[in-house]
C-alpha cells in the first residue's frame, strides 16, 4: 500500500469519526470496531487483520491482532 493510501485513510478517519471512546486509565481510547470499520471503508481490502488467542482462562481472554497493509 503506498503512503498515499495511508495518509488518505488517516484523513478519511479523521473527517468520517463521530465519537465512540472508552476511559482506559484516565484517557479516552477510540473502540476498536470503529477504527476497523473505518480503515475497512477507506482500505478496503488493502488491509489484512490476522487475529491468534494467545492467553485464555476461566476468567480473561488475551488476544492479538496483527494488521497488515
């Protein structure tokens, strides 16, 4: 993917996000599923998202996501 496609997905997040965060540590975090379905209007399927369980228990799932352009 070329810088150019980078920065214009940057600018479509930018101009195209309406709110949706979550207080993590005292600083607000943009959700996840709203970043991914940004990126995936703007990348398409320029962007790959692999995703692998790396710890799970009884009470906690660990998990990774891998995101590729």
């Amino acid at each position: 993917m070329s810088d150019d496609k980078l920065k214009n997905a940057i600018s479509f997040f930018d101009k195209n996000y309406k709110g949706g965060t979550v207080p993590i540590h005292g600083k607000e975090y943009v959700l996840g599923a709203t970043k991914i379905n940004l990126a995936r209007k703007s990348l398409g399927s320029d962007l790959d998202i692999v995703t692998k369980v790396i710890q799970q228990d009884d009470k906690q799932v660990m998990m990774q996501a891998d995101i590729y352009k």
